[in-house]
DNA sequence: GAACAGTACTACACATTGCGGAGTACTGCG
DNA sequence: CGCAGTACTCCGCAATGTGTAGTACTGTTC
C-alpha cells in the first residue's frame, strides 16, 4: 500500500517533533525523520514542508556554510512552531484515538 | 487546527470500517463515522470515498427504494474489500506507531 | 397547499500537499 | 576528469477532501 497519503497533514507535525530537540537542515531532517521509521519520505516533500512553516511563522532560520559540501539552511522552532508541536500532536492523538476504536473487532455481539 | 488533511488516505479506511459490520448507504455511512467521532468529515467526501471504492473493486452495490425519502444507494464489502481493510489497517497501525514514538518527549537525556 | 426541513445523492471546480524529475552547486575520491 | 554524496530549488503532476449548487422525495407546519 501506498504510504504517501498517510503522510498528508502529518509530515508538519513529524517536522516539527524532529526539530524539538536540535535545529536541523533540510538533508538533515530527511535523515532523522527516514531513521524514525518514515522510510517513504520524500525528499522535496521535506524541503517544502520545511519552506510552508517557515513562510507560516512556526520556524526560523539561518545559513551557514559547510566544509564538507553546501551551504546548509538551518531550521529551527520557535515559540509559534512549539505551540503548532503542542497543539497538533493534541490533535493527532485524538484523531489517533478515534481510528483506533474504529478498527477495533467488534467481536463480541 | 484542520483535520481534513489527517483524513487523506485515511477517510478510505474508515468507510471500509464502518462498513465492515453491516451494508450502509451514503448518508448512513456518514452518520456512523460522526457517531464514531470523525464528526468534520463532509457528505462529498463519504460519497466520493464510496463511488472510488466501489469502481476499485472493494464494494458491492445495490439500490433499495426508501418509504421515508429518496432511494437509497447501499455498498457492502466483498472479498477483495475485507482484504483492502485489513491490509491498510496493518499499515494504518504501523504507521500511527511511528508516529507515537516520534512525538514521545525525550525528556530523559 | 406552499414553504421548509430532513433525507439522499450527483457533479464540478478548487485547495492542499506529497512526489518525481530536472537542474544547480560544492566536496572529495578514484 | 568523472562520479558519488551532500544540499537545495523549481516546476508540474496526482490524489483526495471540501464547498457549492442542483435534483428529488417525504413529512411537518403555518
């Protein structure tokens, strides 16, 4: 099954939770965010979710230059982007919760 | 914050899951996924969700006059249908684990 | 009985958003 | 030099949920 649908909605919030802990560039995220077990992202798709909460006010952001290649555009949360982490993962949790007791066996008459 | 985009590829799991326990019909369907607490979903979407279903393959189809109104257009699951459930419920549960674990706060350092 | 709400469905255009592909650019290795 | 890896941008596409409008039938209310 095709997972890139899944992802609609939630590829912000999984974002922002890996930024949470350390600022982080684009190349960067993608790698946190395979290792976390979302395998199927794509790599553009994190580059404009990156660009969207940034032109949304939820990050900031800085360049620095590297010496092992490019140049790298950090991102960070600020408190717009941890308020967005709070209150989606709210959400999410309920929406979580709702389709969870949707898909329960209803096994017991 | 907007939950229609959390119910991308989702809305198709949650019409197999209602429909699971017994034949339903548009508007019925989407009552059963208010009650069940996905209380934003729109009535296009249901009967788009339900028309795509049904031309994959996964629904059967009948009409059934109605006494109280207009006719009524009922979908139940075939094989292929409960196949369809209970992969993308794997892949639904696996996906909300990912998930969970991400959004756990690391407190412990 | 005309108007209206509730039921039940269809069709169309639209917005969001993830993806694929192409392109740019820099570093380091063979 | 060519190629892989890193790092990012841009563009067009595809999937899908939504809003609006429209059709049609039943029952209630003034």
């Amino acid at each position: 099954m095709d997972t890139s649908q899944l992802l609609k909605g939630v590829l912000d919030l999984a974002v922002l939770a890996v930024l949470r802990d350390a600022d982080g560039y684009g190349y960067d995220v993608l790698r946190r965010l395979r290792a976390a077990g979302l395998e199927d992202v794509a790599d553009a798709s994190v580059y404009g979710t990156l660009r969207r909460l940034f032109a949304a006010g939820a990050l900031t952001s800085y360049v620095q230059p590297s010496e092992e290649g490019p140049h790298r555009k950090y991102y960070g949360l600020n408190k717009t982007g941890r308020d967005l982490l709070a209150q989606s993962t709210k959400t999410w949790n309920h929406f979580a919760d709702t389709m969870s007791v949707l898909l329960l066996e209803k096994e017991a008459a």
